[in-house]
C-alpha cells in the first residue's frame, strides 16, 4: 500500500491500467451519534459487474463512473443508493477543483489553513425514493508528510482529511418516508486508487477510523497474496501530528454471514503507550464481498481510558468476481443507461436490499 496524505494528489489519476478503480470517500457521523452516512464518488466502479465482463472481454479503456450514498439512523438504513453511468457522465474541473458523477457532486475550496468541501446530492430513484441537499464539511490541511509510505504496491491510499466538520442538511425520500436530517457532526475523507484488480492486491481488507475527543483512530489490516500489512495510528484533531503509532493486531470473533463471507468482529492493536479494542456492533451493509458495521473502540492511552464510536469495513474482493452473487448485485446497483431492475422499481421491495 502506498499512503499519502497530499493534497497534490487529489485530483483524478490521468490514467487507469486494466482493471483499474479509482474512488473519493467520505464518511460522517452526528455529534449524538444517531445519523451516520456514506457518500463515495467512483471514477470507475470496481465492484460492477459490466467493468468486470468488459475486462473478460478484453474492453479495458471505458470507465464506470459511480456513486453510492447510505444514511443511517440508530444503526438501521434510511436511505440507500448505488448508481453507474456511462464514461461521460464523469467529469472533473481542475480549475474548479469540482467533480460530478450523473447530477451528483462535490468540490474542494481551499481557505486559509482549512480545506473546505461541498456534497451536492440529487438523486430520484426508480422505486420512488430520493435524496436532495448538501453537506458542508471543513477541516484542517493535513501535514503533506503525516503519513508516508511508499512500495511497489498497485493501490495508492491518500487520508487527505483523517478529522473533519459537516453540517449536513438533507431531505430524503426513504424507508422512513419524508424526512429532513439536519445535523452538525464530525467525519472523515480519503482518495483511492488502484492500479489492477484489487482481488490481485490483496485477499481481504480491514479497515476504520473512530473520532475521540483529542485524536482520531484510522487503521486498516490488509491479508496480502503471502504476507500481512498493518497500519494504524492516533492522530490529533488538526491533522497535523501522528501521536501514536500502533504496530501490533490480533482479530477475533469470526463470524459468516448467509453468503459465507467470513471477517472478525474484535480488533485489538497494540503500542508501547497504547491498546486499541474494536468491537463491532450494528451490521449497517451486508453482502457477498463487502460488509459496514458501527463499532465501539476502547483505547488505553498514556493510562488514561478513552470512547468512541464509528465506522469500520470489510472487504473481500475475490468474491466480487463470482458470477453467482450478480444477480444479488443487480438488485442494488442500477445502471443508468439501463432499465432498472424489476426490484429496484419496487418501493416495498426494494428497501429489502438495504
């Protein structure tokens, strides 16, 4: 894994090799922790299944841009997304510092010692549901050399943003009925790329970050082809300083869910002056390849006693590739050039899926 924290490179990859992706990821939570969201912007989507038929057929220059958007409520779904569209549907404005995937977008305005960011979303669903508003999140630069880490590896991880403000003002159409959510909260945001398949990067991929009172934890446990790699770190809420360096993992508590995908509910990493404990609370998305869950995390840190809540997730890539799971995929992700699928128009059914 090659990790940054520049926002030099921000900007999308001029080019992708065969198999390819690319994403721009952002997370929030509300201050009373009951809303939590998801919102990430694919310039080429590496979990459709027409980028992964169009590579089988030897199709390797057309992109899959994407947007997935979840909402949660005490730990349950509201309102759930994922749409692709074809290749120019996709644009990016370097002068602007704004990219657009269908009639969906989000900008960067650099202010001073903060970079500020704006989420348009305005979306009508084919089962009736929608979702319409901005957030507005702000947070401070990140240190160019926080975190730093270069290889050989194909997939390129840029934490441009580990702790972040939003305010969030949305109206959503969703398993709730009509409802505005109005919310100031704290959240996080990256920039992904990968350079092959990502089943030819690694076999599985752990990963989080929680927002204590004074730092932030971000970590990932990735299960390489023949080794494992690890990173996690405390880090203050300016972005500026790695407090706590954690080197040591066990996981625990495995369990599958109904598609056989197995992954630990316990984390646990270690330091010389730290002890995280992760535990997974709410299953927010579950699939075949990909699952989201609320955690808690306990932290033991310069004997003092730290909690916090968040967002960890699991991937498992390989499965992406079995065609048996696609037409559970089909169910979830629309593509836009195509008639929806019979469940997606569906406003009983559909929310099923969530």
């Amino acid at each position: 894994m090659n990790i940054t924290t520049d926002f030099k490179h921000s900007s999308p990859s001029k080019s992708l090799s065969e198999g390819g992706y690319e994403w721009w990821y952002f997370d929030g939570q509300s201050r009373e922790g009951d809303f939590h969201f998801v919102i990430i912007f694919y310039k080429s989507n590496p979990f459709s299944t027409k980028y992964i038929e169009n590579l089988t057929d030897g199709i390797v220059d057309v992109l899959h841009p994407a947007i997935s958007v979840s909402v949660y409520h005490k730990g349950k779904p509201v309102y759930y997304s994922f749409l692709e569209f074809g290749e120019p549907d996709f644009s990016w404005d370097e002068q602007e510092m704004e990219l657009k995937v269908g009639g969906d977008l989000f900008n960067y305005r650099p202010k001073e010692n903060k970079l500020l960011i704006n989420i348009e979303l305005d979306q009508k669903l084919a089962s009736g549901h929608g979702i319409q508003g901005t957030l507005k999140g702000e947070g401070r630069w990140s240190n160019p050399r926080l975190i730093h880490s270069e290889s050989n590896d194909r997939h390129a991880w840029n934490l441009l943003l580990p702790h972040m403000d939003w305010e969030v003002d949305l109206a959503v159409e969703g398993k709730k009925g009509s409802q505005n959510i109005n919310f100031l909260g704290i959240g996080y945001h990256d920039h992904n790329t990968g350079q092959e398949p990502m089943k030819e990067s690694f076999r599985d991929w752990y990963w989080g970050r929680y927002h204590f009172k004074d730092f932030t934890l971000v970590y990932y446990l990735m299960q390489k082809h023949g080794e494992e790699q690890m990173e996690a770190w405390l880090i203050d809420q300016n972005n500026k300083t790695v407090l706590e360096y954690l080197t040591d993992s066990e996981l625990s508590d495995f369990g599958r869910n109904l598609f056989g995908l197995r992954s630990a509910r316990k984390i646990e990493l270690k330091s010389n002056q730290a002890t995280v404990n992760i535990q997974y609370r709410n299953k927010i998305d579950d699939g075949p390849f990909y699952q989201r869950f609320i955690g808690d995390s306990i932290i033991k840190y310069k004997d003092q006693v730290f909690a916090a809540h968040g967002v960890s997730e699991y991937i498992y890539p390989k499965n992406i590739y079995n065609e048996m799971f696609w037409p559970l995929v089909h169910m979830r992700l629309r593509f836009m050039k195509k008639k929806p699928h019979w469940v997606q128009k569906s406003p009983l059914m559909y929310p099923w899926t969530w």
